[in-house]
C-alpha cells in the first residue's frame, strides 16, 4: 500500500471542535472592533456535537452568553456572528436555531480530511503532547499480599493500567507504582494460616486461627514451605524453613509466595510496574518516625487519653483522628502520609491513587497529614479515582465463592472464564463510580451482544475486506482513496467520517477526566458505525475511485479501533 508523500497540513492536525471555536473568537473579536461587542475579555467559546446531524455537525451556544452584555436578542447576536466568520474551508454554511444556538455544517472536504490525518499518523493518531512531559505517578491495586487477587482488585488493576496508557498518549511520563501492604495485622493472621496448615490443621479444626484465612492457597503455601522450595517475587528470594514452629520464617515465606502469585496473575492481565514499594521499608527506615516527628514539631498534633492526635480539623476533616493508640502503635493512616511524602519528595508533583472506594473515608486524613508536614504540598494533593465493587454473574446466579480463594471471586478466575481481553474490556466499560455487574455468560458470548467481541470483530471485518479486495485482484490504492474522499457521499459514510474525528478529543477528555470508560463507549459506537455503514453500502464496488475511496475510509477506522483497543490493553485481531 503505497504511503503519502506529503505531511497532513498543520490546520488538520488540530481538533475540530477548536478550529470552529478559533473562527468563532475571531468573528467576536471583529464585532468588537466594530462596536457590537464591548473591548472586555471574551468568554471561552464552548463547541459541542449536535445529537441530530439534521441540526449540523457541530454547535455553540455563545451568542446566548453573550446576548445580555451585548443589549442584543440572542438570535440577533447569532446572526451578527455569522456574518462575521472569516473566510475559511471549514463551515460549509452555519443555520441559527431556537433561542439563539448556532449551529454549522461542515465542508465535505473538512469532514474527509480526517481519514487523509488517520493514514498518515497511524497509531499515533490520537496522541498528543498535552501533558509535556511532566511527571505523574499512578499507584493501583496495591493489595495485601494475603491472598489472590480478587475481582475488585482486577477492576483496579484494567482502571490503573488504562489510565496510564491514557496518560503516556497524552504526553506524560508516567510511573506505575504497587504498594505492598505487608506491615499490618493481616500479615500475621496470613503467617497464622501457613503455620495451623503445617501443623496438619483445617478450616474447620479446633486450633485454627479466628481471623485466619480458609482458602486451599494457604494449604499450596504451607506444603511449599514444608518441601523447603525457594520463592523468586521481584526483590524476594526466600527457601522455606521447614519448621511449622518457626512463625517468622512461615510469614516471610508466605508473603513472597503470594507476592508471586500476585505478580504471575498481573502479567496474565497485561499489567506491570516499575516500582513495587514495601510498606514495611516505611518503618525500618524511619520514615513513619521521623513524618510524626516533623507533625508534632509543627504543633499539629495533641495528647489525649494516652493516645496521639493529629488536628485533621484544622484541614477539613469532620474531626480530630487518633496517629498512635492508647496500647501503642499507629493507626492506618499514619504509614500512608508517611508514604506520601516520600512520592513528594521523590519529585512526584503529581499522584493519582486508584483504590476501592472503601478507601474514601482515608482521603482526608490523608491529605490534612500532608498539608499538617508543611513542605509545599498543595491542597488536594494527590489525585483519587475510587472504583466501586464488582458484582459476578455465572447462569443468572451471583458467583461469591472461589475454592482457591475460599471467600470471593479471583482475577484469575475471571481471566480462565472470560480470556483477558473481555475481562479487561468488561472491568472498565462502566465509570469508575458505578457499581459493576460482570456477567460471565455475555463476557465469553460470540454475538454482537457482547460488546468486546462487536468491536473486535469490527477490526477483523476490515482485515477481511482487504484480503477479499487481494484475493479478487482490486488491492486497496491508497492515493487513490484520498485523492477520491469526496465520493464518500452516503449518510452512513458521513456519520463514520464524525465519528472518526471525534476520536483525539475522546482520548484528551478520558485523560483528563480519568475516565477510560470513555474510550470504551466509544469504541462501541464506532464498532456499530463500521457494522451499519457496511451492512448498507458494498466496499468492492467496479468503480475504483469510490472503491478505494471506501476502503480508505475502512482502514482509517481500522486504525482507530485498534489505537482505542491499545488503549484498553485489548488486542486487535484480524480475523474471528
């Protein structure tokens, strides 16, 4: 497929939607000139897609912002708008509607310049440079090295990894960050588990630990600790003591042994990291000391009842909140300011945390701990995104129990049920904020129903017209196609070419919102804008101009839907 000789002009590397808001500043600015609009700061103009494609391409609603300061009646004001446009190859006319919106169709060329931008660019169409390489580091999952993953940090993990691919296609040097958990009380009751196991005890058997853990892994552990194996996870290499009375031995063993099975199932999902940081370095080198230190210095904190207490009002909290116990030792929150400074001081002047939403009550504590440091760190400082729980659903009924796991659904389960792209896709296909009901019966569908397969499929239908177009002797001609965009004349090619344009600025807005579920409802409706256009129209037409006007339309989508699915960490086959 011969390549284009020629970069797109700078003007069609631009979004859309600012090079109309662009045109629209200057015909305000030529109504000041003249006397219509007062010389005070113009307002931003809002663009926005218009729902009926009868009404335009695109919409603004500035001419009603403006009306009152002008002393115009809104429709007027439009009016006078219009008249002013500079002349451009954008507009191809612009109507005013209702109480004053105006509303602007496209020039047929501006609407098919975005396959011609598509070809050239390829995968890095939708990229940009918005975040200038600046730092950001996005900590997610960070679970208790316990157990196995369960869904809820499987949900974590496609949020987290999503969000850093969205973040590094949009210019920013991204860190991902894993922290492990392994300094609390649940790591005794973990080591307690092992060893009851290695002492020939059951679930069910007197003797067994109250809060211990039940599931058939804590069996795997103990029989490997037994049989002396040697565990490899990241910066552990730990061989196993043999001796079932030995409980310090028993918990370093165990905690590397589910550090690895944790890691294994992570990279089954397509996740890594570049840092995996221990909660327990945080004390073994001070750092959770000297952070008290430094908040008592700044006379934040208070002694009442035998108890330390940090002034988490004086920073918004609802009330004040206990650092070290009554009996001794720091509560929950203390180890993560002592965390956070240390991002901080890492040079992170960006952070986002993805966590359950069961961490929501820990945010202000947090963040009043860090503002109470007095060391330059902003209000609100760092970012949340809080996933809600993930609800399974196997044959109509809810799936709570995992032999392996004993109490709840693994990741792994959903990866061997599902394959990794379904799960990926199905885990952020709905807002972070919005419960999640993952149906396993529709997740491994083969039917349109299933929206991962539509959208996959959709990519593989394009690869199958290009090898029929072979087969048939009618190979693509790409300069052809773009030499020919204008035969693209059907209502349905028209909806695609909208569709396609809109996709760099779904990218920023899913970015900036922290939201890949953005992408995701948009790669469904492109996958259906691709089905529809080609249940209508026949690509392998005789007419080689409009033949190879559509295909180039064909992979244009192509591309987008494999750059969207990139996004997502799903895979983009090229048959089904």
């Amino acid at each position: 497929m011969p390549g284009l000789t020629a970069s797109p002009l700078p003007e069609e590397s631009r979004f859309m939607k600012q090079q109309l808001a662009d045109l629209i500043h200057a015909a305000l600015c030529r109504l000041q000139a003249a006397g219509v609009l007062s010389a005070e700061a113009l307002p931003p103009v809002q663009i926005d897609n218009t729902k009926d494609k009868a009404h335009g391409d695109l919409a603004t609603n500035i001419a009603m912002v403006l009306a009152r300061k002008a002393g115009k009646p809104p429709r007027e004001l439009a009016q006078a708008i219009v008249a002013a446009l500079p002349g451009n190859e954008l507009v191809d006319r612009a109507e005013i509607a209702g109480p004053g919106f105006i509303n602007v169709f496209l020039a047929r060329h501006a609407q098919t310049a975005v396959v011609g931008r598509i070809l050239w660019e390829k995968d890095g169409f939708g990229r940009s440079d918005s975040g200038a390489g600046q730092k950001v580091q996005v900590e997610f999952v960070s679970a208790n090295p316990t157990g196995p993953l369960h869904v809820g940090h499987g949900r974590g993990a496609a949020i987290g990894d999503c969000l850093c691919r969205l973040l590094a296609a949009t210019g920013w040097d991204v860190t991902r960050e894993f922290y492990y958990n392994d300094a609390g009380a649940q790591i005794g009751n973990l080591a307690r588990s092992v060893q009851a196991r290695a002492l020939g005890l059951g679930p069910d058997d007197h003797g067994w630990p109250e809060d211990g853990y039940r599931g058939d892994y804590i069996a795997d552990v103990a029989a490997a600790y037994l049989a002396g194996e040697t565990i490899n996870a990241d910066d552990q290499h730990v061989t196993g003591a043999k001796d079932p009375h030995d409980i310090e031995a028993i918990r370093h063993f165990a905690v590397a042994c589910l550090r690895r099975e944790q890691d294994l199932d992570l990279k089954a999902f397509d996740v890594h990291f570049d840092v995996f940081f221990l909660e327990s370095s945080l004390y073994t080198e001070g750092k959770v000391e000297a952070a008290v230190e430094q908040l008592v210095a700044n006379g934040h904190t208070y002694e009442h009842d035998g108890a330390l207490w940090l002034k988490t009002t004086a920073f918004g909290d609802d009330k004040d909140r206990v650092m070290r116990k009554t009996e001794g030792g720091y509560t929950y929150f203390v180890p993560d300011v002592a965390y956070h400074l240390n991002k901080w001081q890492r040079g992170f002047t960006r952070v986002i945390n993805e966590q359950g939403a069961d961490h929501h009550s820990t945010i202000t504590r947090v963040r009043a701990g860090l503002q109470a440091l007095q060391v330059g760190i902003p209000e609100g400082w760092p970012d949340y995104v809080l996933h809600q729980m993930v609800t399974v659903m196997k044959g109509g009924e809810e799936v709570k129990i995992s032999k392996r796991a004993g109490s709840y659904v693994t990741l792994r389960d959903l990866i061997d049920w599902c394959g990794r792209d379904a799960t990926r896709y199905f885990l952020v296909s709905r807002a972070a904020t919005s419960q999640l009901v993952f149906d396993v019966d529709l997740a491994v569908a083969k039917n349109n129903d299933n929206p991962v397969y539509y959208i996959q499929y959709a990519h593989a239908r394009v690869c199958s017209v290009l090898r029929q177009a072979d087969e048939k002797g009618l190979p693509w001609c790409e300069a052809t196609g773009l030499a020919s965009l204008d035969t693209l004349t059907a209502a349905h090619e028209t909806e695609l070419l909208n569709l396609l344009a809109r996709y760099p600025e779904t990218v920023a807005t899913a970015a900036r919102d922290l939201a890949p579920h953005i992408v995701a409802q948009y790669l469904r409706e492109l996958a259906a804008g691709l089905h529809t256009w080609y249940n209508a129209e026949q690509f392998l037409v005789e007419d080689a101009a409009l033949r190879n006007a559509r295909l180039a339309l064909a992979v244009a989508t192509r591309h987008v839907l494999c750059n969207g699915l990139a996004l997502l960490g799903v895979s983009a086959p090229e048959s089904m």
